[in-house]
C-alpha cells in the first residue's frame, strides 16, 4: 500500500518530494527543506478495520500531509489570504489529480475523502492541507 501511495503521489506531481520516515521530518530535518520546493508526508499508518463479510477486505486510514514552506520566517506573517492562496495552489498541482487516481485505482477501493487545514506541524512553519481516507482493498482468500 505505502509503494502504491508513493506512485500515486508522483504521478499526480513529480515535483512533491514523498517523506514516510517520522524521523526524516524532525525539526532540524524540516528546517533544511527548501522554500522553494513541494512535499508529501504520508503519516504512518496507525488503525484499520478488517471486514470479514462476503469478501475479506482490509481498511487502513491514510493521511496525507502536502505543504510548502513559505518563504517568510514565520506563518505569522502570513495572511489568511495568502495561506488559502498556497493551500489552493496544494490542491489544483496535485491533490485533485491525486484524488482521481485514488478513485480509479485497482488497488484500492476508497471513494470517499476528507481534507482539512492543520497548524505547522514541523518547526519549518509550512503551510499545508491534509487528505484523509480509509484505503480499502479486497484481501485474498487462504
């Protein structure tokens, strides 16, 4: 699934560089990425459902974090206006694209997503748009 969502991602967009690792974003980490660049933190994967009806399916929560760093030294000093402006540049460079793929992938069985704004998480001060979704797929029969 974590392959399937890297390849997902660099189709939609080439230019977001996909980080998994929690480590590879702490802060001194964070603070290094470029201001001129675009990135995706997949969140590891922490709870699922398994459906044991007529077919065996497996479901995972998936959140993915897009965000650029803005060039000013703090998001304070940042408007409203111009985080919307950055989060809407997030979604229309690889989000809607992203989410079409998703929908028409085989691997996962998932139409239904969620969006919301986070604060910074990292001490980079990005700004950013979260995705939320529960990947589903089918699991084989032993």
């Amino acid at each position: 699934m974590l392959d399937n969502l890297k390849t997902l991602i660099n189709t939609a967009n080439e230019d977001y560089e996909v980080f998994y690792e929690e480590s590879r974003m702490f802060n001194v980490d964070a603070d290094e990425l470029s201001t001129e660049g675009s990135y995706c933190y997949i969140e590891e994967f922490v709870s699922g459902t398994f459906n044991l009806g007529r077919w065996k399916e497996e479901t995972t929560t998936v959140q993915l974090y897009f965000f650029k760093i803005p060039e000013q030294t703090t998001i304070e000093e940042l408007t409203a206006e111009q985080r919307i402006t950055i989060r809407e540049t997030i979604k229309t460079e690889v989000v809607l694209d992203l989410l079409d793929l998703l929908r028409v992938d085989r691997q996962n069985q998932t139409t239904d997503f969620r969006w919301f704004y986070p604060v910074p998480k990292y001490d980079c001060n990005e700004v950013g748009l979260i995705v939320e979704f529960e990947y589903k797929k089918k699991l084989c029969a032993s």
